[in-house]
C-alpha cells in the first residue's frame, strides 16, 4: 500500500496546457475515483502517476518520496487499462507470468503469486485458456490479475469497464470493491460514469478543464457540492436548476418568472435581496402533493417500475425532471403539484457557487 501526492502537477503539450496546478493528496489504502467529463484530464493525471507521461510542472510522491523522475516500472505501480491488452497466443496462465518472468522473479514465486492472483479472482480454472476463449469479464479479470501479481503499492484503473455491457459492468464494479477490501490496497480508478464514482469510491475527485473541482467522499459531495457543476454532475438524474431571485433575507427565492416562492434554508443564502441565484433540487427531493407549491405540465413519463420518472416543465418553460417511488400514476399532457423538501434545497450564486458551502465557511 501507498500514499501518493501531486503537488502543483501541470502538463502542457506544446503551449495548451491541459492539467493546470492540480493539488492532491490519495490516502493509503483509499479506492479514489477520478471522475470528470471527456477531456477533463482524469487519464492524463492517471498516467503522469504511472510514468507513462512527462510532468510539465509540480511533483508526484509516493509514500513521502518524490517519484516523478522514475521509469514506471521503479515506481511500484500496476496500471489496468481499458483494453484488455492480452497476449493472444498464450494462455492466461502465461499471461499473468510473463511480466514476472522479464523481471526474473524466482519461477517458485512466480507459481505461487499466480496461484494467489486467480484464487483471489476467481480464475483457476480458466489458466489454460487462450484470450480467444473468455468472455469480456474474464478478459478483464485476467488484465487485473496481471497487475495484482506484480504486488504493487498502487493499483491505477483507467476506465476499465468501458467495454462491457450494462449488466456485466455492474457485476465487475462489486467484484472491484470486493477485492479492495480483501487486498487492502491503494486504488486510483478513472472513469466518466458518476453512478461508478458513487458506488465504488472512498473518495471522488471530481475535475473539469484540467483541474479539481471538488474532492471529498460521495455523500459529502452529493449533499455538499461546492458548485453548480459538481452538483450537476453527480446525481442520475440529474439535479434540476430553476433560476431564481431573492426576494428576502429570510432565504425566500422566486421561481418560475416570479410565479412561485421557495424557501431554503436560512444558513444556505448569503446573497442580497434582489440577487440572482439559482436553487437546486435533486428529482428525488420532490414529491406529488395536491398543494405543493411547483406545478409542472408532463412531458415524458419513464415507467422503471422500481420508479417513476416524470419529465416535465414549468410555465416559464424550464424544464423538471422527478424521480417518484414505485409506479406513479402520472401520463403526459397532465398538470400536477410538486412539494419538496427545503432542507434539500441548494443555492447557488450568479457565478454558480454553493451558498451552502460560503454559510458554512
């Protein structure tokens, strides 16, 4: 296991810099998850940690001791990949030995690592098989067998269950939360899915444009973001903004063209009466009630059967979306009343930042 550091990391190729300043500490023994849109620099960060790209700038330390002029193989990381990248014409058995043997580890240790490895991942019996014939998942167990073999300090994850399907990628993300907890291991996983972010990691760095927006566990995100487009960001679906305007210093905010009053809580708005602001209110926040306060014509109705989600928009035209328990007797074309919960309320300032986060500090 391994702590690991960036400090001020930067990458430019040429004169577009890409990765700017970014500060980071990855506690040892942590499954942290990158997660950010296409383009916002997780796989690049993922691969100046591996050596596999120069740092334009900053440090990278591992367990105190700055690693970033190594070769990756001196710094005792396994990367997995998103393609498998196996060796067709051996067999998995040879797969997972091959690293170890151009290391010139003793063949006794070799044989027991490797035994170790498929046990662990639940492959044994698949050692005298040809890539050729595995399914996808165990494609990418025998990829990630080649990485625990190495017994490295850290194991860095760049999307690795892109390839699979739905059903598969939800079985491989337990089976990977699963062997962190028997391994004990450092993990660094990358990935622009927030529903992986959300279930898999101790920690969430979320990055846009080559920097961190946010960092912090799933729940202290999801509850607290710090901005508009971590709140955007994580949640499926995804949170619903209404513009709005504070009307008083009571944490009172017109929505919907000035049609409809909210209140948040007090300790959320900061912001002069007459302010513009946004308020943020996660589907799930809300709820059918004859006297709620929002009303929203249905556009769209998405029967689920666990739930029910309801698409929808306001008379100013701005759109809802509404996540309801179970099946909901709601059909396009209706009108209907939405209550909510002010304790769930965010709001956010006209440069898209918390007001949460700005009572707090």
């Amino acid at each position: 296991m391994a702590s690991i550091e960036l400090r001020e990391v930067r990458k430019s190729y040429q004169s577009v810099e890409v990765i700017h300043g970014v500060d980071l500490a990855i506690e040892d023994g942590a499954f942290t998850v990158f997660v950010g849109p296409s383009g916002c620099g997780k796989s690049t960060l993922l691969r100046m940690m591996a050596g596999l790209e120069e740092l334009s700038g900053g440090q990278i330390d591992i367990d105190g001791k700055r690693c970033d002029h190594l070769m990756p193989a001196a710094r005792g990381m396994a990367m997995v990949f998103q393609s498998y990248a196996l060796y067709p014409h051996m067999t998995v058995e040879q797969n997972l030995r091959f690293g170890l043997e151009n290391q010139r580890t003793p063949k006794a240790e070799i044989g027991t690592r490797v035994a170790a490895a498929a046990e662990v991942l639940q492959i044994s019996h698949l050692l005298k098989r040809r890539p050729n014939q595995l399914s996808g998942g165990q494609s990418q167990r025998v990829a990630i067998g080649r990485a625990i073999v190495k017994e490295p300090k850290a194991f860095l994850f760049d999307e690795p269950l892109s390839n699979l399907d739905a059903e598969l990628r939800v079985k491989m993300r337990g089976e990977l939360v699963a062997l962190h907890q028997r391994l004990g291991s450092t993990m660094v996983y990358v990935t622009h899915d927030q529903v992986e972010a959300m279930t898999m990691a101790d920690k969430i760095v979320v990055l846009r444009d080559g920097q961190v927006e946010q960092s912090g566990s799933p729940i202290e995100l999801y509850t607290r973001p710090r901005n508009q487009f971590v709140a955007g960001f994580l949640g499926a679906p995804q949170m619903n903004f209404l513009p709005a305007t504070v009307a008083d210093a009571t944490a009172v905010l017109a929505v919907d063209d000035g049609r409809v009053k909210l209140r948040a809580p007090s300790r959320q708005v900061v912001l002069a009466p007459g302010s513009a602001a946004t308020v943020g209110i996660r589907p799930e926040h809300l709820q059918l009630a004859a006297d709620g306060e929002l009303s929203i014509e249905v556009d769209a109705v998405e029967m689920l059967g666990a739930e029910t989600i309801v698409h929808g928009h306001l008379a100013s035209n701005t759109p809802m979306t509404v996540s309801l328990r179970g099946i909901a007797s709601v059909r396009p074309g209706e009108t209907v009343r939405l209550g909510y919960d002010p304790d769930a309320v965010q709001v956010f300032d006209g440069e898209g930042l918390a007001m949460q986060q700005k009572a707090a500090a």
